[in-house]
C-alpha cells in the first residue's frame, strides 16, 4: 500500500515544485525590474545637466542687441520671437513681452548682424 501512495504522491510533488519554481521565476523577474528602473535621482542630474546647456545661441538669431533693453546677445538668450520673417533674440522672457506689445517700433531700432 505504501507503494501505490507514492506513486501517486510523485505527480503532485513535480506539480507542487513547478508551482514553486514558476513563482520563484516570476517573482526574481519582478524585482530585476524594479531594480533596473531608473531612479529619481539619476533623471533629476540628467535634467539639471541638461539645463545648463543654452536653448538658444546667437547664431539662430538675427539681432545682435536684446531689441527691448540694448543687452548684447552673446550675455544670453532667454527667448526669440519671429517677427516678419527674421528671429530676433531676447534676455529674458520679460524683455520678449515688452517687444511684443509694440512690435512694430521695437524692430525698426534693432542692431541687426
């Protein structure tokens, strides 16, 4: 009797340890993933790294002097405008906006290259 029992036993012990193991498996998956995942950290340098590369050089503007307050362009560029087909330059977004509220008259004083 004691030989008919373990025969049966040994399908659901293979059952049990392929269960086992498949979890295992699931579970070490799982935290490789959680592992390989990019930490906040990481993203934060890349980002702040990125930052301190200029968005904008003078050689895609078309104005040597911010057009708002007389600042040389090559101190910075904040932001541009197209504005009658030419790109003009600015030190900050504010001087941007006082261009932009008189645009028209700005641009006649403006120092092209």
């Amino acid at each position: 009797m004691n030989l008919k029992i373990s025969r049966l036993a040994v399908p659901a012990i293979i059952n049990v340890f392929f269960i086992i193991v498949l979890i295992a498996t699931v579970s070490s998956c799982h935290s490789n993933q959680q592992q390989s995942a990019v930490s906040p950290a990481i993203v934060q340098a890349a980002s702040e790294a990125d930052s301190t590369k200029p968005k904008f050089t003078v050689a895609m503007v078309d104005n040597k002097m911010d057009p708002s307050c007389g600042m040389p362009l090559t101190a910075g560029i904040g932001d541009t405008v197209h504005f009658k087909g030419k790109v003009y330059g600015f030190c900050s977004d504010e001087c941007k906006q006082i261009f932009l509220k008189n645009p028209d008259s700005l641009s006649k004083k403006v120092v092209m290259k």
